[in-house]
C-alpha cells in the first residue's frame, strides 16, 4: 500500500498470483505438466528433425538432377574440343606425310 490509503498494483499482482497459485493442484500434478511439456517440446524437435531431413534429401535430388544437366553440357563441350582437337591432329599429321613422301 502506498502512503495515502491506494493500493500498490504490484500488491494486487502478487495477491492474485498467490491466490492462483492456492487453487494449483498439488506438486505430482505439476511434474505431469512439466513432464507433457518436455513430450511437446520432443515432438516438435522430432517433427523439425524430419522436416529437415527432408529439405536435405530435395536439397541432394535437386543437384544431382541439376548436375546431370550441367555435367551433359561439359560432356558436350569437352567432346566438341577434342573434335576440333582431333582434326587439328589428324591436318597437321597429313602435311608432315606429304612433306615426307
């Protein structure tokens, strides 16, 4: 209480909280609270443990699937080079066999 005859409201708040904390049940109740409430929490990690097991597994098909694309495209461009390559080879080949002849 305050100097001239109000109530303190943190007086009230803790009235009330003790008041509430009268009408609780008893201590076994609260340990059967605390224990759902570490079942809740549990379920939650394991439900984001398989959430992100699976953005994991679509992260991994995504590039490999992705890969394949680009890896085909360098396949592409590597056998384009050594065509290229090859005939290079095979003119140069053919000159130094007339110079010879």
């Amino acid at each position: 209480m305050t100097g001239q005859g109000t109530i303190d409201e943190g007086y009230i708040v803790n009235f009330l909280a003790h008041m509430r904390n009268v009408n609780d049940p008893p201590v076994r109740n609260s340990q059967e609270a605390f224990m759902m409430e570490l079942e809740m929490h549990a379920a939650k990690m394991v439900q984001a443990a398989d959430s992100l097991l699976k953005l994991v597994s679509e992260l991994k098909q995504t590039a490999i699937f992705s890969g394949f694309a680009s890896l085909n495209d360098h396949v592409e461009q590597r056998t384009e080079e050594f065509t290229q390559q090859a005939e290079k080879t095979d003119m140069m080949l053919a000159r130094r066999g007339e110079l010879l002849a």
